[in-house]
C-alpha cells in the first residue's frame, strides 16, 4: 500500500493573526505552552515567576514556536478558579515583557482564559489571540471583547464546566458531528458581530468532557473538520487519554504526545498546541521533507 495519498498536504485552512498568516502547509505552525500557574496538569509551577515564564517563552521560540500561549488559570479537570485580580497578575507581566519582541522575533502572544476582561487587558498589554477554552460559553462578554479589538481567536469545544466537564458530560451519539456543530454556532456568534472568518481558529477540545474513544475517533477524524472552512487547531500535548491506552499508563505521554501531532498534522492542522516544542519541530521537519519531493 502506498503512503503517498496520506503524506499529501490537505487544504489546510490559513488564520489570520495581526499582519501574520498561518497556512498550515506543508506543515502546521506551533503554539507553545506557557502556564503561570501553581496547578496546570503537566508543568504547574515550573514557570510561576516573570523571569522564569519569560526564559521559557525565549526556549520555544528559539527551538520553532511562532505562537507562545499564556495562561493563568488551570483548566485541568477539578481545577478551582482564580479571582480576576489574580490571574491577571499571573499574566500581565509576562506578556509585558515578551511583547516588545514580537516584531524581531516574528510571533504571535495568545491569552489561554475564559474571563472577559482578562482578554481585554491581556490584548491592551500585547496579547494577539484569545484562546477560550470554553468557545464563549463561560463568560457572555469574550464575543464583544473578541470583536471590539479585532483580536484573533481559538475557540475550544467544551461541555460542562473546569469541575464537572469528566463527570457530567453528555455522552455523545456522533463526536465528529456535535463537536464541529458546535464550534461552527460559537464561531457564526462572532461572524454575525462582524469577526472575519480568517481570525477565528476552532480546536476540537481534546480531554475537555470527552471518554477515550471520543478522544481517539476526534483525532483520527481530524480532516472531517476541514469542512467547516476554518483553520483548525489541535491541544493534544500530555493529556490524559494518552494514559487510559492500554500499555500506555505509565507514559510519560512525550512520544504519544509527538505522534498525536503527527496525525493532526496529517489531517490538515493549521496550528498545534504543544508543551514539547523541539521534539514536535523535528516531527513536522520530516512531514515537510516528505511533502517537498515530487514523488508525492
């Protein structure tokens, strides 16, 4: 069998961040993940400080990361909320100091948060992007914000809330289906506002109120959501259902995470939300040398 119909680059769909464009092709663009947290499943605690979220942001950006996403509130299943007051103290330094080297350094900052005006301010402090993890559920303001400040935006399926969403959720009859009918309602709210089409990034929500076989069937559905004429991005980085595989549950997730990338990859991601950026890197080097000869 050959592997020549799978290597071909799909229609990836192109985002519009600022003056930037992320095509996708022939390999998607990365998103490094910095979390200025104490609690954030897999790297809680590790950047708590300015300085030390700042070295980390340079590191992905230095091993190929064009997007660096900044959170302040954990998400992980059973996690608490912070105050406002609080996660805006997480973030805003960072995003203060890092903002003056977008230009030299050709990237884009996003804000990873589901609170209005933590979006507000982090976009005034430099942020490009509003990643909201709850696709504009959580808080009825984040569309108007999105809007007002031409922001670009991932939009994240989610069921439930950052306490209930592993306990309560609906279990679903087509996964592939509801997840992209939903994303599609959240993101013709912000087009009906007058957000163009080319800023707004839909992210299938990976571990957000999802068993393992929903999960697994979103991932290798992965081109289904090419249909709905958005780019698309996938958070697949160390999560949870890595370890519910059989023979996978004492991983350290870094190499199921790199190959869940790949199949992304292959299914026509425009952006991938990693924590591994240089193994990650080398994974879609060897896509790109794949895709550039005429063989294919």
């Amino acid at each position: 069998m050959s592997l020549k119909p799978i290597l071909k680059t799909p229609n990836a769909h192109s985002w519009r961040v600022g003056e930037l464009l992320y095509s996708g092709s022939p390999a998607p663009s990365i998103m490094g993940i910095i979390n200025v947290t104490p609690d954030s499943f897999f790297d809680g605690g590790q950047y708590n400080t300015v300085e030390q979220a700042f070295e980390q942001a340079l590191k992905l950006l230095d091993e190929g990361a064009t997007i660096i996403d900044i959170g302040g509130e954990s998400s992980r299943p059973g996690s608490a909320t912070v105050s406002l007051e609080e996660e805006l103290n997480r973030v805003l330094p960072i995003i203060q100091k890092l903002s003056p080297l977008k230009a030299q350094l050709n990237f884009s900052i996003s804000i990873d948060t589901v609170k209005s005006q933590v979006a507000l301010n982090a976009i005034d402090a430099g942020a490009d992007i509003v990643n909201d993890i709850s696709a504009l559920s959580i808080d009825p303001l984040m569309a108007n914000v999105i809007f007002k400040k031409k922001a670009s935006c991932v939009l994240n399926h989610m069921r439930g809330g950052f306490s209930t969403m592993q306990q309560d959720f609906k279990p679903y009859t087509n996964v592939v289906e509801e997840v992209q009918k939903e994303l599609l309602q959240a993101a013709q709210k912000l087009v009906d506002l007058g957000v163009p089409r080319e800023k707004i990034c839909l992210d299938p929500g990976i571990g957000f109120g999802k068993s393992l076989r929903d999960n697994l069937g979103l991932i290798a559905s992965g081109s289904d959501f090419l249909s709905g004429g958005y780019p698309i991005m996938w958070g697949l980085s160390r999560k949870s259902y890595i370890g519910k595989i059989p023979g996978l549950e004492k991983s350290n997730r870094l190499i199921p995470s790199v190959v869940s990338a790949f199949i992304a990859a292959l299914g026509g991601a425009t952006i991938l939300r990693v924590h591994d950026v240089a193994e990650t890197q080398e994974s879609l080097k060897l896509l790109e040398a794949f895709r550039s000869y005429d063989f294919i």
